[in-house]
C-alpha cells in the first residue's frame, strides 16, 4: 500500500500533532507500507530527525493554513502514486485531491481545528469551552491573538481572516473519506460544534521512544509555555497560596517571552526557553512532579504522557483526553481546570510526598502507561482505516 502523508510542519517543529505525525511515519514504514511525505516546511532542523523517510518540499507561499501550495505538478504526480492521503494538515488540499484524483483520503485531528478556528474550542472571555451555538466568532479570536501578545494588526486580521474563510475549512474535512481523532473526549466536543458524516475513529497516538528518567530533586516542572490556555497564570497563583509551606522550585519551560524573568526566580520560579537534548534532560532529573494545568479542553497532552513515560508524579487538570489517559493510575492527582484552591491542594499533596514513595509512585506509572499505549496496535488500527476506505 502506498499512503501519502500531508503535513504543513514537519518536527520537531510544531506540537504534539507533529510528533505523532512523525511517530506514525516511521511505525508505517516498519510495517512494509510504503510512505512518502509531502510537506510545506522550510525548517533545516527536521534533516536528521526524518532521515531514511522520503520527504518531498513542496513550493508555497503564505504561513500555517492558509498557505498556498505552488508546486501543483509534483503535488499531483505523488498523489497518482498514492493509494490513501493521509491529511494531517494542509486540509485546504483535500478539494484538490477530491476533484481531480478521486483517491481515498483519511484526515487525522490533533486539535479542534476546524470547528474552531484557532483550534481550542474555548472562549478566555469567559473562560469556558465555546458553546455550540456560539455566534461570535470574530471577538473570540482577538481576544484570543491578543492574549497571546498578537499585536493590533495581527489579532484584527487574525480575527477578520480565520472567522470568514477559516470556517471554509471545515468544508474541505467534510469530503474526508474517513476522520480519526486521538480521544473520545475530542471526538465528543468536536462533534458537538460540526457536522460531518464521514466515519470516525478514535485512535491513541503512538508513544515516543523515551527512557526512565533518574529524578535527582525534589522540584516542579512546568513544560506549557505562557499561552493562557496552558494554565500558567492558575499555576502562579495555586504556588502562591503553598509558598510559606513548601520553598520548591518551579522549572517552566518555553518562556521566551519573559522579559524580566528576576522576579519570577525570587519566587522559586525558574524560566527557560525551549528546552533541548541534555538541558532538558537535566531539567527533567531535577523534577519530581510534573504539573499540567490546562484550561482547555486537551485533545490528547503529549506533556501528560510524557511525565508518565519518564516516571513522574503528575498533577493534570481534568480536562479532555487526559482523564482517558490517566485512568487508574495512582500516581496522578487530578483538578477541575481554572480552579486554584483545587491546584495549591493537590500541590501540597504531591509535594508532600516523600521522595522514595514519589520514585516508586512513578515507576509504576510508567510501568501501567506502557501496558496501556501499544504503538504497534495504534499503527495496526490506522493501517486497518486506510483499508477500510481503499477497498
């Protein structure tokens, strides 16, 4: 079988979509299908990471999805090539492919994107998910953009652009021969806000290849980055409530955007960048606890499982696909999102923990999340979709 895959990024660029994507490329190759990958991607860094895979660089012009793809011609030679398009981004083909080819294509979700444009299906206006009869699109967004520091021109267009032609694509993910989402949660909200009568399914991503991490320290770790819908203000303020209690340290990856990170670390909060290889590797031994305190509604929360695989106790509001994810396990301690009171307790309880019993509390979360998530069924349940809709 010969699957054609379409991503806008290739990573390490992007987020957890990214890195299932490049997951399921690799799994697909072992499995004997043959995979070729079309992408939009300028970025040098992903040379290494995808070696081995054929990648092919399309021609286009604009940015995220509404990029434009120039390269029609060689777009269209790996589509006759192809049995199944697999779509993870660039949903804007799909049409293209539908009209000219008719060739079978499965659209895989990572987010709520396209029934919300900006893919979160939450409203930080007031700070809850989006109704389904929802009319408001266009103040949605800039409240959005400029939340996550847009300027005024870039959340006034972002706003005019993704709440007028960005519903457009939702249209293109309608003609999909079959849908899959990574949880029953984001199957249930997405289905809430859109119609579509493709089948769906709801397949686990794969796991990363990631070994038991030593914890070294008694420390928190934040990896959510300062985007509002990742909970860091909620974080800020739960800390402040235990701080005459416990003096621990708070390690908060992707911070860039911190000007002035001094105060923070006079309040035990230690901002980084984005962490890479070793440095992350030695912030990670330094922490103990892993605090996840999403406001959205996650899809999946790659961050979560990863805490997880590494063997860390981990605090995670009950948001999306993540209770799914930590079902029955002992070393998670759940809170209700935007709820601060809630956060600085389960803190407290983490915290107070004492550092043999967190080790053993994490080893046997990894122990249970490694029986739960099986790459090779994942893969399996994806080869069996691409069967189903090329038959």
């Amino acid at each position: 079988m010969n699957v054609l895959i379409l991503s806008e990024k290739l990573w390490p660029e992007g987020s957890g979509g990214e890195l299932a994507t490049y997951l399921y490329a690799r799994l697909l190759a072992e499995k004997g299908i043959n995979v070729k990958i079309a992408t939009t991607s300028s970025s040098s860094s992903s040379r290494d990471v995808w070696s081995g895979l054929p990648v092919h660089k399309l021609r286009a012009v604009g940015h995220g999805k509404y990029t434009l793809i120039l390269g029609l011609k060689e777009l269209g030679r790996l589509i006759r090539w192809a049995d199944v398009i697999y779509c993870t981004e660039l949903f804007s083909v799909i049409p293209f492919v539908k009209r000219n080819f008719k060739k079978p294509v499965v659209v895989h979700l990572h987010s709520y994107f396209p029934a919300c444009p900006v893919g979160s299906l939450y409203d930080l206006r007031k700070d809850s998910v989006c109704k389904s009869d929802g009319h408001e699109c266009a103040k949605c967004i800039w409240y959005y953009e400029k939340a996550h520091s847009r300027s005024l021109m870039q959340a006034t267009n972002s706003a005019i652009l993704n709440s007028t032609i960005g519903k457009l694509f939702l249209n293109s993910v309608r003609l999909a021969d079959a849908i899959i989402f990574v949880s029953e949660a984001q199957r249930s909200l997405f289905s809430e806000h859109a119609y579509f009568s493709s089948p769906s399914y709801v397949i686990y991503n794969p796991l990363p290849e990631l070994p038991y991490t030593p914890i070294e320290g008694d420390d928190l770790g934040f990896f959510g980055g300062l985007s509002p819908l990742k909970g860091f203000h909620i974080l800020a303020k739960a800390l402040s409530k235990i701080r005459n209690k416990h003096q621990v340290k708070l390690h908060a990856a992707k911070m860039e955007r911190l000007v002035y990170p001094g105060p923070f670390a006079k309040v035990g909060i230690i901002p980084y960048g984005k962490l890479y290889n070793a440095s992350y590797e030695n912030v990670y031994r330094r922490v103990r606890t892993v605090v996840f305190p999403s406001i959205c509604q996650e899809s999946f929360g790659y961050v979560a499982l990863e805490a997880l695989i590494r063997g860390r106790l981990l605090v995670a509001s009950r948001v999306g696909g993540v209770p799914e994810i930590t079902e029955g396990l002992k070393g998670v301690l759940m809170t209700e999102p935007n709820d601060v009171d809630g956060l600085a307790e389960a803190l407290d309880q983490a915290i107070s923990i004492d550092r043999s019993k967190a080790i053993e509390l994490g080893l046997k979360n990894r122990e249970s999340i490694l029986k739960k998530f099986n790459n090779q069924r994942s893969v399996s349940e994806l080869i069996r979709v691409f069967e189903r809709v090329s038959s």
